[in-house]
C-alpha cells in the first residue's frame, strides 16, 4: 500500500478502536472522543482532562446535533487539524 492508503487505513482504525465502548460502534460519545483524544493527541490540549475544552470540541464537531460524534464528523476534524499543522510546520520552516 502507498503512504497515503496507509494512513487512512490508520484513521479508520483509530476511529474504530474508540468508537462502540460505550454504544453504538458508528459514533464516539464524548467519554469515547475524550478518550481517543488523550490517548491519540495527548499534545493536542494543554491538559486532556479539561472538560471544557473536550465539551467545546465535542459541541463543534457534532454537526448534526445527534450527542455523537460520527466518521464523517471525525474525519473533518481530522482533516483541520492536519491542515492547521501543516500550516503551522509552513511557517516555522527556512526562511
């Protein structure tokens, strides 16, 4: 496989590591999404266990106001948090 067809292989696998713990295996609950956050991007936020944060995080990427967060959602968020490091690994490149 190529890099590319590797690393999305990986996202699907990391959603469904997370995903069904506490339901349904097609979402992550926020405990689910929470989890997957400490565990995944453990740098992502300054402190993991901030429930706020994990609350706003949640409430963003939950776009169809279902409580869950689905494949879809979660690969959006995976997406802008890849186009945010890239930007930011853009900047701080040679000059």
């Amino acid at each position: 496989m190529s890099e590319l067809e590797t690393a999305m292989g990986m996202i699907i696998d990391v959603f469904d590591k997370y995903s069904g713990a506490e339901g349904n295996k097609q979402t992550l609950t926020k405990g689910e999404l929470k989890t997957l956050l400490e565990k995944e991007l453990p740098n992502f936020l300054l402190s993991g266990k901030d429930k706020e944060a994990v609350d706003k995080l949640f409430k963003g990427l939950d776009e169809n106001g279902d409580s869950e967060v689905d494949f879809n959602e979660f690969v959006i968020f995976v997406a802008a948090m890849t186009c945010c490091c890239h930007k930011y690994f853009e900047q701080k490149g040679p000059k």
